[in-house]
C-alpha cells in the first residue's frame, strides 16, 4: 500500500505521536511518501527522520491512502493537494475539534491495522466549485467546507445580489455570506447560526454573516442548485474565501457556485458515525454546569 503522508507544521507536544505512526507504518511494509514541507520540518522541529520510500514535491502522485496528520484545517489542504486524484483521507486529530480528523491520536494503530485489512468505509463528500467567466480566482477553485463572500476589513456592510437558478432570492446587505456543503455546516456557518447538516444529505446552506435585517436567516437549498452572487461595495472591493484561502476581488465579477463534478473520499472507521461526533465534539447531552464552590455567589 502507498501512503502519502500530509501534516501541520504546528505539532508541538505531538512528537510520540508522529513516531508511533511511522513505527506502525514500517511495521506493516507499506510505502510511505511524506510531503516534502512537512518532512523538512519533522527534521528541523522535532528530530524525526523516517525512512521514506519518496518525498512529495507536487501535486503529481500515485497513492493508495492519503494520511492528514493535524487538524481540520490540515485536512483541507491535504484534500486540495489530492484534488481529482480519487484518493481516500484519513484525517488522524492532533489539532482541536476535528471534525474531519476524528481519528485519535490513541487509536492509529488499531485504525491502521483495520484499513491494511481494508476493514474501513468510505464516504463521498461533496465539493463546491466557484467558476467566473474569466478566471478571477487564481486558486484551486473547490471547496470542502464553505465558499465564503466577505467585506474587507472595516469597510462598511456589502449587497450581495443572490440568484438560485434562474430565480431572485434576495440582496443581502450583511457582513458576509457562507455557502457550505453539508461537511462545511459544522464550520464556518456554524458560528454564524447556520443549521447543522449530516453528510449524506445532497444539500446546500446559505448562512448570512451579521445581516442587516433581523428577518434573514439561513437557506437551505438542493445541492443540484446553482447560485450565482453579484455583489456591491462601497470601496468596490470585496474578499472570497475558499475553505480560508482568500483573495480580494473587484465589484462586477459575477461569481457562480455549484456542485463539483468531482468528490472528496473520506476514511472513515466502522462504529465511527457523524452522530458519534457530534456527540463527542459538540458535547451534546454533557452536563457543564459548574461546581457548587464556583457558582457565582458562593
């Protein structure tokens, strides 16, 4: 099995961890890649040098599994870097939430053995993809969570003239507006009151950010949908955010958004469910509620 191997530069604290993953790797004779940036820094930062079958210079690689080692965020980039490729992420948590990297760092080993048995289940997430009539987005142009419109900076509130197919929906005069798969509905639009989706669903969210009408509230919409944004400014100016990879934009670029004709792969671990972590990382059902001796008044 061919193991890429994408990380975080920031795994202070992680050092066991990273070893114990490379020690169960060798021991099942896989051929491990390691992308060259986060190998330079393993050397550098934390004195690991893993013997490697190759190193990952681009974005041209045959895999069989891509392995993300750090937070959401890092699996994210990871599944920028796999692009078309049809490669399964595992995303193994040594950030914080983890929401796509919900493999613990206590469990790679049985996690490991289970996938080199092909004991394992792969989810298909879906991507939205940003198209302009001229290519104004110099990025990689799909994303996993959320495609986010945004003011710059102070600047005052943006109009965002909203369009579903063919039909007017309505011009948003707001901080911002998110539109997230139903991956991206525990990120971003999350914090901004959007509704919580399970990943199976075929749907869109679109989420306002601070709208200046207390009527407004976020849409759900068929991921078949095809939404197109005109947006104004006063400084005629605006940012667009691609699961965080931003750019400023000029005002008259029409910007349309749809489904992907491609899909993210997901490892995920049999017993592992969506409302396990829910569960788990939102703590539902937990009692917080503070100790008699820290109650205020006491």
């Amino acid at each position: 099995m061919k193991v890429g191997i994408f990380g975080s530069e920031h795994q202070a604290g992680r050092k066991s961890v990273i070893r114990r993953l490379f020690d169960k790797l060798a021991s099942l004779e896989a051929e491990v890649f390691v992308d060259q940036a986060f190998y330079d820094y393993l050397g550098s930062a934390m004195d690991i040098r893993p013997a490697v079958s190759g190193l990952l210079t681009s974005d041209e690689f045959d895999l069989t599994l891509a392995l993300s080692l750090g937070g959401d965020g890092t699996f994210l980039r990871t599944a920028a870097r796999v692009n078309k490729r049809r490669v399964p992420i595992l995303g193994i948590n040594t950030g914080r939430l983890g929401f796509l990297a919900d493999v613990g760092g206590n469990e790679i080993e049985d996690t490991l053995d289970e996938i080199f048995k092909n004991y394992y289940k792969v989810e298909e997430r879906t991507l939205l993809r940003l198209h302009t009539h001229e290519r104004a987005f110099r990025g990689y142009n799909y994303a996993l969570n959320e495609i986010a419109v945004l003011k710059r900076d102070s600047s005052s509130m943006i109009t965002i003239h909203t369009f579903v197919g063919d039909d007017y929906l309505t011009s948003y005069q707001a901080d911002g507006l998110v539109i997230a798969t139903p991956t991206g509905s525990t990120a971003y639009s999350l914090s901004v009151n959007g509704p919580i989706i399970a990943p199976a669903c075929r749907d869109f969210v679109l989420s306002p950010v601070a709208p200046h009408s207390l009527n407004v509230r976020p849409l759900v919409v068929p991921d078949t949908s095809v939404i197109r944004l005109r947006v104004e400014s006063r400084n005629r100016f605006y940012l667009i955010s691609l699961d965080g990879r931003s750019e400023i934009f000029p005002t008259g670029v029409e910007l349309t958004i749809g489904k992907a004709e491609h899909a993210v792969q997901v490892v995920k671990r049999h017993g592992h469910t969506f409302y396990q972590t829910l569960r788990e990382k939102l703590m539902w059902g937990a009692d917080v509620r503070l100790p008699d001796e820290l109650k205020p008044g006491r």
